[in-house]
C-alpha cells in the first residue's frame, strides 16, 4: 500500500480527512502519542485497524471527538461525573468508559457493551476530525511495541501499512491517556495517564486504582480493560526494573555490567554509571520522565542493548504511569534493593 507523508498544513488534512470519509486509515499526532485513525461509525474501515496493528480483535478502541456535541451519537448515557470531567480536563489525555450507543459498530469495542471517548487538544487531530468525524485511534504502533512519540517512530511502523502519515512533530505528553469507567461506583482508574488519580479524585471526588495498573493478572482473572492482558510497551531487549534509592540503583548496576547491558535511568545518575545508558529526566520531573520514555525504550533496541536496567519511578502522580509502562515493558521483572534485597 502507498503511505502519503502529510504534513499539519491546512491543504493536507484536507487530503487526509478525504482519506478517512473513504474509509482509509490516517496515522494522526495527538499530544499524547500517535494515534492510527479511522471512521469510528465504519465497522469496515475500522477493521483495517486491526489488521495494520495486528492488534488482537478483542481489544477494543478510543473513539476520538473534537466536540461535545458528537457525544450523543457514541453514547446515550453522559452522567453528571463525565461531564465535571470534561469540563475539567478536555479536550486532553482523558479517556473515559461509558455505554455504547448502537450507532457505534461492535468491532470498536471488540464487541463490549461501552465506549471509550476521548476529546484530544492536539490542533491537527482536532481539525482531522472536524473535517471528517469522530476517529477510532488506538496507539500507531505495531501491537505491543511501545507507543509512538515521533514521526520517525510512526514511520517505522505504519510505512507501507497506513493510507496517510501526518507529521506533527514530537508528543507533548509522551505516555497515553489515563483511562477511567464511570461504569463502576466510585469511578475506577483503568490506565494511568498525564491526568493523574488525585486530579480526578479533585474534580469527582473517590476513584479506585484498579489493582492490575501495577501488578499482572491472575491466572484465569478476567481484566477490566482488555489492553491490560496483552504485554505492551516492550523493546526486544530485556527490561529489569530496579526498585530503591540512587545509590542502590547504580550500585547494582555497576555491579552486573557487561556486554550488551545499558540502563534507563535519572539525569542524576549518569555520571556514576558505568554502563552505557539513556537519562529520562530529572528523578524529580516525572513528565519529562513521561515524555521520553517510549523513545528511550525503542532506543534501546537501536543500540543493541540486550540487557536494560530502568530504574523504578514513585508510583504517585505521572510516576503511576510511568511505573505502569514501565513494570509491562520489564514484563513485571522487578528487582527490590537496598535492605529488602532479593537474589
Ligand atoms: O492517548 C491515547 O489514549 C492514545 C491516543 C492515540 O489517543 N490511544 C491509545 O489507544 O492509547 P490504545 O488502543 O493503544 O489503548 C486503549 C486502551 C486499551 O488498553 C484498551 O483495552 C482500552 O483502552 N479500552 C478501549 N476501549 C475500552 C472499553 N470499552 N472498555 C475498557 N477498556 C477499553
Ligand atoms: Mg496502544
């Protein structure tokens, strides 16, 4: 298939939302990842998805608005919780879980009664949309590898597998949307994002974290969010997470250097490290940490590195979806230093 390198000019998201009324499939920047998009209410063009991705048919998509009024044609039901929510944080990295409406076709949801809706603030994605309709959009990557922040990354990908590529640049946000149902009472926390718990928590007051954000399913045990069973994020190298302070983190690290060993790690601890390694940011600066994760783990694999020792972020604030990413990429491998040390 022949991919048309777009760019964010007015001219070519007209080329692009043509693409989309046709039943095409647009890789699209949004301010948290790039996104493949199709028409959501076209159960066909939908599949292509599926198929670009080789993303299983059980897990289900986030249909993309650029108005509130496209909400009454996904869902019938908008309770008050939704609506201080997307007073509060849209258009941005919020996707929130509601029934779906029978005008959208099954194959959005992998068959699930609901929807996911999300209303993203990036300019191109919103005037892709209001110049064709509302997008079903999962990640552009290849299914289960890490999210794409760049046009290169898109590129590498969903060359020869997209009708259209358009290049918006960097991500701002770096990490996907926090995913929340308003099915359940509270609302609960399916996927951490750049609108952290206690933001929510804020604006609707209780909201549970669901327990499988931070550990794996159990055998047999049924995920509240289908994406939740798949292993994600993952380079082909091996991810280790180290859990404890940055004198035990390098300390480790120094210890188990090697071919083909390197580490993601704090600004900080670059200058004590003996390995080669990629710094996230700052231990402090959990966005910047957020931001340039998905890169750091495909960089890895460009590097060669066999062997990747990340070291674990707080798992409070944007460090929640840090350390979600993070712990699936590792696979769950976690290693605790420092007094509670397991070998
Ligand atoms: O930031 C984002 O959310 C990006 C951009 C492109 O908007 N999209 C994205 O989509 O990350 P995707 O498909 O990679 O992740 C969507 C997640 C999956 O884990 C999926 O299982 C879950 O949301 N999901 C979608 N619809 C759902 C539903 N009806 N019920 C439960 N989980 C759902
Ligand atoms: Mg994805």
């Amino acid at each position: 298939m022949e991919t048309k390198l777009l760019t964010t000019c007015a001219k070519d998201i007209a080329i692009a939302a043509g693409l989309i009324r046709q039943g095409g499939i647009v890789a699209m920047p949004t301010e948290t990842v790039y996104g493949l998009a199709a028409d959501a209410l076209n159960g066909e063009a939908v599949k292509k998805i599926f198929a670009a991705k080789g993303r299983p048919a059980d897990n289900p998509l986030i249909v993309h608005i650029a108005n509130l009024s496209q909400i009454g044609e996904l869902t019938d039901d908008f309770p008050e919780k939704a609506r201080l929510l997307a007073e509060a944080f849209w258009p941005g990295p919020l996707t929130m879980i509601l029934p779906r409406s029978s005008r959208v076709p099954p194959i959005v949801s992998a068959g699930l009664p609901t929807v996911a809706i999300r209303f993203p603030s990036h300019p191109a994605a919103q005037r892709l949309i209001r110049e064709s309709c509302p997008l079903a959009a999962p990640s552009a990557n290849l299914s289960g590898s890490p999210s794409p922040t760049t046009f290169r990354h898109v590129r590498e990908d969903m060359m020869g597998r997209a009708d259209a590529i358009i290049d918006g640049g960097d991500c701002a946000v770096g990490v996907e949307s926090t995913v929340i149902t308003l099915l359940s009472d509270p609302p609960r926390l399916l996927r951490p994002g750049g609108i952290t718990a206690e933001q929510l928590r804020d604006v609707i007051g209780p909201v549970t974290v669901d327990e499988a954000v931070c550990r794996p399913l159990r055998e047999g045990e049924a995920p509240a969010s289908p994406g939740m069973k798949y292993k994600h994020y993952a380079p082909c190298a091996q991810v280790i997470l180290l859990q404890g302070g940055e004198d035990d983190f390098v300390a480790y690290v120094n210890a188990h250097a090697g071919d083909g060993v390197g580490a993601l790690c704090d600004s900080e601890e670059t200058a004590r490290l003996q390995v080669p390694c990629m710094a996230l940011g700052p231990a402090e600066d959990l966005e910047k940490q957020a931001h340039e994760l998905f890169a750091a783990l495909r960089g890895a694999d460009e590097r060669g590195w066999k062997t990747v020792y990340a070291h674990c972020p707080p798992q409070t604030g944007v460090g929640l979806a840090v350390y979600n990413r993070m712990v699936r990429a590792a696979g769950f491998c976690v290693i605790p230093l420092g007094k509670e040390e397991v070998v």
